[in-house]
C-alpha cells in the first residue's frame, strides 16, 4: 500500500499539472458517475492527509481517493491512450492531450524502492491521470473533508503537532508496532516505515504504547517526516544509514535500503541476527530484529 510519501508525492505532482486549470473528468467504464459534478470545472488545488487524496473542485466538491492496497495512477503526456483494465477515472487537460505525447519515463512500479524515480520527467509535461483499483474515488462535500481530517492523526509530511498522538500511545495498552499503523494516531505511517521506524529507534514492535519512552516517540517522530519527505521526492524509501551499509559509499544498493523491511531470514546490518517476519501483525507482515530490538 502506498504510504503517505507516495500520497503527497501524487498531490505535488498533480497540482503542479492540473490546479488553476479546467479539468476533463470521466469514468469511461461506468466505474465512476458522478462526473457530472466535475468534468469541466477549474482545479482549485490538491490535498493529502495521511493516505487521502481530496481534489478540491470547489462549490462544496472535493474529490476523494484513497488508493488502499490496489490503487495506483498511471499518467501520461499527448492524446489519451485507449481505454483498459479496470479504469476507474481519467482526469485530463483539453488542451495538452492535444498535443503530440513526449517520452516521460515514469515507470509503473510493483514494490517502490525498485523505483527510484531517476526517470521521472516534470510534472508540468502530464497531460492526463488514470486512475485504477482505488479503495475509494467519491466525491466528498468540505464538511466531510473535514470531519475525515478531524478523524485522522497528526501527518509527519503536514507540519502537524505530534502531542495528540503521543497521549494517545501514553494511554495505550495496544503494543507500538500496531499503533503506528492506526491512522487515527498518526496519519500516513505505513508497513515499510513502521518497520523501519521502530529499527533505527531500536524500539520493540511488541511493548505496550503506555511503556514506550517518550524519547523513543520523539524520536520516531522526528525521523518520520525527513524520512517520508526524501521518499516523496524518488518514491523510492531509504532508511539505513550510511556507515550501517556493507558498501557506505556510491548509490545505495536495493538490497540495502532497510534495515528490516522484507529483510526477514538476512542477517541485521547491525548485530547479524537474523531478521525476524510476524504475518498479520495489524493485518500487515512485522519485520524486525530481535536483538536489537529487544526492549
Ligand atoms: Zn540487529
């Protein structure tokens, strides 16, 4: 699933391409009907929280989309390509698909730190987004705009006071690899960074919120917004640093982005133990080292 780097990446990219413009809407499959109240009208901006894209259309009209687990855009210079697969919606500029395509490398991606975004060309030159496989893509009114923000914790990427979240964990009993992933506590915290969170603060997934140092929280959360920002730039997530790494100089290596993450039966970079993997923790594969993460 997308984290919130990747969602804010999407809303740079599509305000630099759309906002101040008139804006074609359409679902060509009948996937999406409410294009009525969209196709045609200016772009005023483009939101993120936590997961959650909001294109605001204004007059009360904010698109929704939240990718979930499937959801993913694929974008594009010149005329619209053909319609196919399971296409949702298709958002475009009238006059820029006019226009002759030009190459922009943007390559879909199956597991994003195998992207690392080197090929990706200006926002400015898109000239239209499809949209496929998203959990939701609904119009909203601003009222529930903001009654989905109130919902939410505070987002790393957003400048957002932490303290709601840290009294939140202070009061729970639930253990802190599971809250991380709890939207409400923080929003845009996925499985990768909640992973690697915990390593690089040598927390253990499974203590109690309540018994977590409050410097350990300070610490993830101080991490987590330079973190997710370096991602959204290329997408792809580097957590490790560089005297942890076998090769410390050059480009870093895929196989040595993380710590933890998919990291399971290798040895920690760390310590050499083998890296541990729990299925279904908070409905997502755990990754950490249990002797570093020990406590
Ligand atoms: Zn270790």
């Amino acid at each position: 699933m997308p984290e919130g780097n990747e969602i804010h990446r999407w809303a740079a990219r599509h305000a630099a391409a759309f906002a101040g413009k008139t804006v074609r809407v359409d679902g060509p499959q009948g996937r999406f009907t409410d294009t009525a109240l969209l196709d045609g009208r200016k772009l005023l901006g483009v939101k993120a929280v936590g997961k959650h894209l909001g294109y605001d259309f204004g007059r009360d009209r904010i698109l929704h989309i939240h990718l979930g687990l499937q959801g993913d855009f694929t974008e594009g210079s010149g005329p619209l390509p053909a319609v196919k697969g399971a296409l949702r919606l298709r958002m475009w500029n009238a006059a820029a698909v006019k226009k002759p395509a030009v190459e922009l490398g943007s390559r879909k991606h199956s597991w994003y730190s195998e992207d690392d975004g080197t090929a990706n060309s200006p926002a400015e030159q898109i000239a239209w987004v499809e949209l496929r496989g998203p959990m939701d893509c609904t119009v909203y009114s601003q009222q529930m705009w903001e009654t989905l923000e109130r919902r939410l914790g505070p987002d790393p990427l957003n400048g957002d006071d932490p303290e709601r979240a840290f009294a939140k964990i202070a009061k729970s009993r639930k253990p802190i690899g599971v809250l991380l992933m709890e939207q409400d506590v923080f929003a845009g915290i996925g499985n990768i960074y909640r992973a690697e969170l915990l390593y690089r603060a040598r927390q253990s997934p499974f203590t109690q919120g309540a018994t977590v140092p409050r410097k350990v929280l300070e610490k993830m959360w101080n991490e987590a917004g330079p973190l997710m920002r370096a991602g959204m730039v290329d997408r792809r997530i580097v957590t490790t640093l560089a005297k942890d790494r076998p090769h410390k100089k050059g480009s870093v290596l895929k196989e040595e982005t993380h710590y933890v993450y998919r990291r399971n039966g290798k040895p920690c970079w760390v310590c050499g133990t083998k890296v541990m993997k729990m299925e279904g923790f908070a409905g997502r594969n755990l990754f950490w080292c249990p002797v570093c993460q020990a406590v």
